[in-house]
C-alpha cells in the first residue's frame, strides 16, 4: 500500500496505540456522526493495516472510548497542571483552571470534539470525572476560604461546566461573532455563577 508508516519496532506498541488514538480524535473531529469512523477508515488514516489496529483493541467500541478517555485525560492534565502552577488564592486558582480548560479546547479541537462528540461511554466509564472533579474542588475551597458564599459545590460547578461548554463550542463554531474579551468574559461567568467575593480572582 502506498504511503503506508513503517512497522513500529518491537516494545512501540505504545506509539502506535497513540497514533490511532490520534487518528481517531481527528476523524471524530471531522465527521457529525461518529458510526462513521470505522477501524477501516482509522488505519487509512494511521497508514497501517486494519489487523494492526486490532492488536491495540479488541473492537471499534474499544477503539472509541479508548479516544475519548485520552480526550478526558489530556483535558484534566491541562486544567491541574494550570492549577498547580498558580500562586495566588483559591479564586485565582479557580480561574485559572477555567481558563486552561478553554484554552485547550481552542488549541485541541478534535481532542475536545472528541471527548464531548456523542460516542458512547462503555458501561462504568468514568470518562471526564477527573476534569470535573478539578472544578469541584476548586469551587469547594472558594467557599472554604469565604471568597464565595455557601453552597452546593458539585451544584456550582455543573453550573460552571455548562457555562464552560458553551462558550467553548460557540467561540469555536462562530468565529466571527463580537465576542467579549475571553478573560474579561471567564471573570465575569465565575463571578456571576460562583459568587466570588468582588476582587477575589
């Protein structure tokens, strides 16, 4: 076959899952209905053969919630990553977590599409927990520290994830609109829907 990838070397099992974990996130990406990204069509677009993808997954069902929990992971990777690094209070930390994750779904489009693109979760699957879990927490020490008022944490930060879905998939699917400054526009959600104390992030 012409422009078929060389063979991976013995132990890079792993590079080639992750090669069609990728080919799958950008097909997911390209296509509305996720029933047409085939085994067939990832190894076309990996360059392998389809019995190489089935090394790596016993199904097409594997394959996809294998995609979409790397999509989940990446995601809650970005978002501690960002919430570690901060220095300053509990509401800074909050929307710097936010903020990384509207950020990574503007630079990771088909990881994103991928995580919340309608494939089915198999049964058990705790696929995005993590992430969300990351918001909760910060929700929960806002209030803790008395930069927001009491609350349901889990009930807030829903609220906050709707709200996070919403403005990443619009500003991604209607660029040319008049938005507002993203930061200007993520303070203003946390304030609104957090209640953080004026100041406080």
């Amino acid at each position: 076959m012409s422009g078929r990838r060389e063979r991976n070397a013995r132990g890079e099992g792993g590079a080639l899952r992750g090669e069609i974990l990728q080919a799958t996130s950008d097909l997911l990406a390209e296509t509305p209905d996720p029933s047409a990204v085939s085994i067939r069509a990832v190894a076309r677009r990996a360059g392998i053969a389809p019995t190489s993808v089935y090394l790596q997954f016993p199904d097409r069902e594997a394959m996809l919630a294998a995609a979409v929990d790397e999509a989940f992971a990446r995601l809650a990777a970005t978002i501690r990553a960002a919430v570690s690094r901060c220095q300053g209070d509990a509401g800074t930390c909050l929307e710097a977590g936010t903020a990384a994750y509207l950020a990574f779904a503007e630079a990771n489009p088909s990881h994103y599409r991928t995580a919340f693109g309608g494939v089915p979760r198999q049964p058990g699957s705790t696929a995005g927990m993590d992430a969300f879990a990351i918001l909760v927490e910060g929700v929960q020490r806002c209030i803790a520290d008395d930069l927001a008022p009491p609350d349901d944490p889990f009930r807030v930060a829903t609220n906050v994830w709707v709200a996070l879905h919403g403005l990443a998939t619009l500003r991604a699917s209607h660029p040319g609109f008049p938005w507002p400054e993203p930061e200007a526009q993520l303070h203003e959600l946390l304030e609104r829907l957090v209640k953080l104390r004026s100041g406080a992030a």
